[in-house]
C-alpha cells in the first residue's frame, strides 16, 4: 500500500489492451491517475475509462463483510459453510457436480488458484470463465491453426503495418489506446497504415478510415473465403512459406472456391457492392505489410471459430505472419482473459496452456502431485448454466462476474440459479443481479487492493500493484480459494500466503517439461523471483523461457508452429449462414455491443458521472426507415423483443445504421436499468468448437412502448425510485437522475412527488400541475438550495436534464432560477452544456456547438486548443467531425 505522495505504477483494469496506470495517494486519501509514459502497451495514453479511475474508489456501494443468508458471518463461518457445501454435492454426486464460474477481471493468481482446485483436487472440470463470452474462438481458432492459442504479434504491428483491415471490431470506443496509436503512425507516416473497417455497422472507427465495408451481419467467411481465392488467382501466394510451414492449403482453397469463387458471387452472400470487394481484395493483395485485427464482431458468433480461421487462411497463404507490421491479431476485451487462458481458467483447457490429452493430463499431475486430476473437458458457460438450470450442479462459485446481466437467454440463467441449492458470490459489489441470488457473499478486494499479474493481447503480463487499505474484512480471491481448500483437506497443496507465491508455481509449471519450446506458454524464467523481484517485475511478454531475460514480440515468422509436424493448419471453411434466420414475426437482426465510456454491467464506471453523461441510457439505434415500419420514433421508448425474452430502451434513430439490423449496448443490469438487461432477449446458440455464443445476431422485432406517462426526477441524495415499468438511475454531476415511465395513471402528482421524496416542514415546493393534461413540475428548496426536482408529461418531450443538474451546484437559487426550473427551460444569462461529448474533460454538445459557431473552429484540433475536448484519449474526435461538418 502507498503512502501519501508516493507514486504506484500499476495496470488498468479494463480492456485487454493492458494500460500502464500511475497512481498518487494524497494526504486527504484522493487519489490522482495519470497514464503510465514508460509502459510500452499505451506509453502515457489512457482513454476516458481509464482516466476517470480515480473516481471510481468509493466504497458507498461495497460488500465489505462475509454474508450467509442475508446476514453478517465471521470468515471462518463462511469459509466452512462453503467448504461443507462443495463437501457434499462431491460427496453425494461427483466432481461434476460442482463448478466455478470465474472471470477475465481476476488477477493471474487468482485464476490459477481455481484451476488447480477444481482440476487438481475435486477431478472435475466444471471451470469456465466470462471470457467464453469474448474471445473463446479466437483460441479455437487460434488452435487450429498454429497447435496453441498464441497471439503472433505485437502492438508495434499496428504502426508498422501499410494497411490495418478492422474485422467486426469498434477499435475507436473499445480499445482506444490502439486507435489512437494507429492515428499517430498514420501521422508520422503520412497516411500509413491505411484503415480498412468490415462492420456491418457504421461505427466512429470509420471516421478516417480509407474505407468501410458494411457487409451483411454473419457473411464475414464469405467475404474471407472470396480473398482466399482472390490471392490465389492474382499469384500473391507465398510457395516457399506454403511448402515449408503450412499444411492444409489446397482444402482451405477448393472449399473456398465452392462458396465464394468470385467476386460477383461474394457480393451476392455479403450484400456489398462489387467494385468495394474488388478494391479491398487488390488492396490486401498487393501490401505485404498488413495486419488484421479482429473481435467481438467476429468472435461472438454462432461460427466464430470459422471466421477466425478464414482470417488466419489469408496471413498463413502469404506468409503475412510473425513479421513487423503483418498477421492476423485477436484483441480482447477484459484485463485478464490472455492470464486465464494462460493458467488454464476455460473449461477445455489445463493449466500453462496444456489440454486433455493423455500425456499433459499425466503431466500436470505429476507436477501439481494432485490427489485426482480432471480427465476431460467440463461445460462451457452455456451449457454450464443449462445444467445448473437442470439441477445436475449442486454447488456454484461465482468470482468477479455478473452472469444474470452478460450471459444470452439471461433470464434463465436468472432462474437456474434461483433454484441452485448453493450459490456463492465472490465480488466487490454488494447489489449486482447475480448477487441478489448467492446464498453466500464473499467480500473481494478490486482495483487498487489487491496486488497480482495481468496478460494483455500481445502477450506482456504486467503487476497490478496495491495502492489502498483493504476495506472491510475484504480478502482476495486467491486467499478465500486457498482457505476452502485447506478445510477441505488440501493444505498441503495450497501453501499458499502470497500472490507471488501463487505465480512462482503458475511459472514453473509452465516451464515443467517443456524442453525445446514443446508448448509455447513458457515463462519459466520468472519461477524463482523473490518477493522483491516481484514487487519490481516490469511488463514483458511470453514466451520467456529459462534462462532468457528479454521477452518475445513476434511468433512463427519463420514457422515453429505448436503441431505435431511444426505446419501451420489452413482450415476449409464451407459455407455460414447464422443459426437463426430472420422471420416475418421477428424481421430485425439485434447486434450488441459496448458503447464509448462504459464497462461490462456497469459496477465500476456506472460510479462517476464523467462516463455516464455522453450515453445515460440504455438504447436501440434503428434506421429511420425501420423505425417508421415499426412505428417508434427518436427519443420515444420502444419495446425489443426475441424469442427468449424482452427490454424496454430508449429509441435512437440513425442513418448510419444498416438497414434491417439494430444495435443495443450490453451494459445496464437490475440495479440501475431493471428492463434494461440485453441479453435477456439474446439467443443463447453457440459456436459448435468454441463454446461462444451468437451476441451479433438474434431475430427480434421492435415495436414501439407507450406509457401513460414519461418523467424525469433529479435528488441531490440517492433514493428508491418508483417500482414503475420503465426506470433508469444515473448519476449526475451533483445530483442522481431516474428516468422514468408508468403505465398507472397517476390523478395527484403534488402527493405522489411527495410520497417520493418526503417532506419535511421546512421544506419549499415550488410546483406547476395541470392534471387535465397530465403534466407536473416540482422542485424542492432546503435552505434555499436545490434538493430535487420532478417532471412529468404525457409524452417523452421533457426539458433537458443538462442545465436542471448544473442548478444543484448553486448555493442557493436566485428568483430568475426558480422561476426558469418551473418553466423548464433555462432563463436568460442561464447556460445549458448539453450532454456530455468528452468525457476525459466533462465538455458537453452545448458547449461545443457554440464554440464552433463562434470561434469559428474548423478542425478537431482547434477545438482541442480552445476547450481540451479530443486532447487525451481522442474518442470524442469522431463526434466533433459531425459537430463541425453540421455547422
């Protein structure tokens, strides 16, 4: 733990781009987050995540003490309850009759620590990871093709390379340190590398892309088949790469060539007109530097595996693999997913990247010395939570996750676990929807607590370092692990009392046996680090090795791939086609996805307003044409419905959308969106080899909702919102926001504001009602200053929000400011910023508009020099093009 003015240099934890944070404690316990410049994955960069931070660490939403059944326990109660539970579901129905869910948010450690407990002592496999949900085929894939789940190339890559072809990945909002590098390269570079998007969405990654190529939703193995065939024909093969190192080629292409054996018949399958396939495969063809980065857009797929493989075709074909500035690079999405695929956190996997095989399933015994060892793969998380569903699990661990709000068909999920006989949660977050189901609650340390390594997506684990006390009786997650282990009579195997401890073994493990480079996951050169050496460890990537003091950037440049020959797979890829077809009764193509300042379900950047202002509401964005076929207009609610289930969002209309598709971000969950949750309408279909499911395409149809009544209410203190049928909380600046809709008229909205907000006699209301039409205005005034407000109309028309949260700044309301929250407009010298469009800067529409009407502002940068909006992460600078461009 630092101390006050030291400086700790630790890593973020979002995205798997594995950002250097500096971090400095001040007297008065704040802190103060700054980029890392030395940290060679963003070299001082941070996005708006990562630099609101520091905004994040309170501790008014924290479990903070064990629970059992609601109510306080020592450790010790818990730790036996828990260990008696996992006790007798083993007893009475086997190792797979338990299981851990477990996430790309926990440290290396951790991870391991969980494997080796399920694997190595319960002989079950029954351990599966959030990070099925992300990038499982990507290693699919990745195995397929090289023999390991191996990343082949660096970050530097992206700036070296002359083109840079983004595959169903929004690189600008979801791993903006990487586009923001690739924009400075085309800055030193004069325009290199080019970008090429494949989205069938128009995202803010194609604002300076050379070209977008929106392709039908789930056509990317055509459009990768087709410039398979292209490369072939056109001789841009590369022999002498083919004959030494590859095997598989001459499949991959026949196969190709049946589906997609010319560019006519690829436009047909991927709705894109001929003249762009023609441009992009003569692009691609003839650079021999480029890089193809790919993600959720292509991993969350019902034949994602496949996808992966289509792309690694190309690169292995042109030997376009291993080399500065080419290959093909799966980029994650969580902190940690690279460390859990390390240690062997998927279910089809054994630790140190090791899989069932008989000879590594020997092998890992032999060096954990386990009393049982699983003999074969365990469920995949869909099918995981079928079986919990099915009552064949009797006992759940779920760490650092919120599977109730991310897994598809999320509400049986819900249930399942409704009806699991024991459900235990480890997290740092006391009201999450799958906290509300775990009989018991482990209080976990986070970000900032807990000390550890972490893997990003070109391979370099870097140390996550404390820099605050533990709050509570919190413990980290390896620690809570160890102790059940040792109830249950594992001691000897969990020794356990650090996380340097815990990686010393994860190391020599993947050392054990693997002369020669048989496995290519190997850092046993770190396995005999003192504590000290630990503390100090600086990122560095695998494979490292005995004996080697500095990590690999590239791999398979020159072959040496992880098969039994040493050759490179190409894998034949016939024809895709999604696993469910549109329909009259459902027309629409719901793809979801993550917006520009949010995180998973929310539970950390849901705390600070800086992130919440540019999107404080969940949403569905539909083109016009849509939205007029389905009878819901801009702004107005609607209702989205599939098969598996429903949400009520709010309705964005966009020109930029593709017709006959809709996106809807994953985020909110119960607690701040209780109708929010998208993946309870998403189909919860598979990847057959992957075990990943299809969050880019499920039939749904949109129609519109139409409450009695839609209203707003701003509290400077945080309250209950009404049980009505549409609500969203918010934090504001200086105040809470809860969007609301009702379907129950209300005939006295004076008593119901008041049975909402209480009142206290010294209390001042000032109010408007006209019951005839439905519409309210309240405010109330403690000692002259704004303590909440409420506005309701019969239609989604309400004031804007911006100005009414600036007023709860003020000290106290002058009579121009009660007299404009009662019109519901600003009054004159009053100044509305508009939502927020920087994040990094709190730098509202408003605010810019103006700006670059007055200042005549032509260009993002000057907007930048007069405001500082675009200045840090740059992920705003797509939005102040369209603001410029408007005028």
């Amino acid at each position: 733990m630092s101390g006050a003015g030291e400086m700790v240099r630790t890593t973020c934890p979002y995205c798997g781009v594995g950002c250097g944070v500096k971090v400095t404690t001040d007297a008065d316990g704040s802190t103060r987050v700054a980029g890392d410049e030395t940290h060679p994955a963003n070299y001082g960069r941070l996005c708006s995540k990562g630099t609101a931070l520091g905004e994040t660490l309170s501790l008014d939403d924290r479990l903070l003490y064990p629970e059992i059944a609601g109510q306080r326990v020592s450790w010790d109660e818990a730790i036996t309850a828990i260990a008696n539970g996992f006790c007798r579901a083993l007893l009475g129905h086997g190792p797979d009759a338990v299981a851990f869910y477990v996430s790309g948010q926990l440290l290396t450690e951790d991870y391991y620590v969980a494997n080796k407990l399920m694997k190595g002592c319960f002989g079950g496999a029954n351990i599966d990871t959030n990070s099925r949900l992300c990038m499982s085929s990507s290693v699919a894939g990745h195995k397929r093709a090289f023999g390991s789940d191996t990343v082949p190339g660096c970050y530097e890559d992206l700036e070296e390379a002359d083109v840079v072809v983004l595959v169903g990945s929004n690189l600008a909002w979801c791993h903006p340190v990487l586009y923001q590098r690739i924009l400075a390269a085309r800055e030193r570079r004069t325009g290199k590398p080019q970008l090429v998007v494949i989205d069938p969405r128009r995202t803010t990654t194609c604002d300076v892309a050379e070209t977008h190529l929106p392709l039908k939703p789930g056509s990317d193995t055509a459009l990768f088949n087709g410039l398979l065939v292209h490369l072939y024909q056109q001789n841009r093969l590369d022999p002498e790469f083919l004959d030494e190192h590859v095997a598989g080629f001459w499949s991959a292409y026949r196969t190709a060539k049946e589906v997609a054996p010319n560019v006519p018949a690829v436009a047909a399958r991927t709705g894109l007109p001929e003249s762009a396939v023609a441009e992009f495969y003569g692009l691609w063809g003839r650079t021999r530097k480029v890089v193809t980065v790919y993600s959720q857009g292509v991993n969350q797929s019902a034949h994602g595996s496949d996808k992966v493989n289509a792309i690694i075709n190309c690169h292995l074909a042109t030997g376009r693999i291993g080399q500065p500035g080419m290959g093909p690079f799966s980029v994650t999405g969580q902190p940690n997913a690279m460390g859990g695929r390390e240690v062997g956190g998927l279910a089809n996997q054994l630790a140190a990247h090791m899989d069932f095989a008989p000879e590594d399933v020997e092998r890992v015994q032999r060096f954990w010395q386990a009393p049982a060892i699983a003999q074969g793969p365990g469920l995949k998380a869909v099918d995981l939570f079928k079986a919990v569903a099915d009552g064949k699990i009797k006992a759940l661990w779920i760490m650092g996750t919120n599977p109730v709000v991310s897994m598809p068909d999320a509400d049986r999920v819900r249930e399942a676990l409704r009806r699991c006989p024991l459900v235990v949660v480890s997290d740092a977050v006391a009201d999450t929807d799958t906290m509300r189901l775990a009989r018991i609650k482990l209080p976990a340390l986070t970000w900032g607590e807990k000390e550890g390594t972490v893997t990003n997506s070109e391979r370099r684990i870097s140390r996550q370092r404390i820099f605050l006390p533990p709050p509570g009786e919190a413990k980290p997650d390896w620690w809570a692990m160890t102790q059940v282990a040792r109830r249950l009579g594992f001691e000897a195997w969990f020794p356990f009392e650090s996380a340097a401890a815990v990686f010393r073994e994860h190391a020599a493990l993947s050392g054990f046996e693997n002369e020669n480079a048989r496995r290519d996951f190997d850092i046993s050169a770190l396995a005999d680090l003192s504590d000290t050496d630990y503390d100090a460890l600086q990122p560095v990537q695998w494979p490292l090795p005995h004996g080697v003091t500095v990590g690999t950037a590239r791999l398979f440049g020159a072959g040496g791939f992880f098969t039994a020959d040493g050759r490179a797979r190409c894998v034949a890829i016939g024809e895709r086609a999604p696993a469910h077809a549109v329909d009259d009764s459902f027309p629409l193509v719901l793809n979801s996805g993550r917006i520009r300042d949010q995180w998973h379900t929310m539970t950390r950047t849901g705390k600070t307003a800086r992130l919440t202002g540019h999107i404080p509401e969940p949403y569905v964005e539909i083109h016009p044409v849509d939205a007029l076929a389905c009878g819901v207009s801009e702004n107005g609610l609607a209702r989205v419905h599939s098969r598996w289930g429903e949400m009520i969002v709010r309705v964005r209309t966009n020109s930029e959308q593709q017709p006959g598709s809709v996106f809807v971000p994953m985020h909110w969950g119960t607690p701040l969106a209780p109708r929010g949750r998208v993946n309870a309408a998403v189909n919860p279909v598979v990847d057959p080899l992957s075990g990943q499911p299809e969050s880019k395409h499920t039939p749904v149809r949109v129609q519109a909702y139409r409450p009695r009544w839609h209203g707003f209410l701003l509290s400077r203190a945080a309250i209950d919102p009404p049980a009505v049928e549409y609500r969203v909380s918010v934090r504001d600046r200086e105040c809470w926001r809860y969007e609301l809709a009702g379907e129950e008229s209300v005939e006295d909205w004076p008593s119901r504001a008041r049975g909402l907000l209480g009142d206290e006699p010294a209390w001042e209301w000032l109010e408007f009602a006209d019951l005839g039409t439905g519409r309210y205005r309240g405010a109330v005034l403690v000692d002259g200053r704004l303590h909440a407000c409420l506005f309701v109309a019969p239609g989604p028309e309400l004031p804007l929000r911006g100005w009414l949260a600036g007023l709860f700044a003020a000290s106290e309301l002058d009579s121009t400011e009660r007299a404009s929250v009662l019109a519901g407009r600003p009054g004159q010298g009053q100044r509305d910023n508009g939502r927020i469009v920087c994040a990094c800067f709190g730098v509202g529409l408003n605010t810019l508009t103006a700006a670059i009407r007055d200042q005549r502002l032509i260009t993002p940068e000057a907007i930048g020099a007069a405001l500082q909006a675009g200045t840090n992460c740059g992920s705003c600078v797509p939005e102040l093009r369209q603001l410029i461009a408007q005028g």
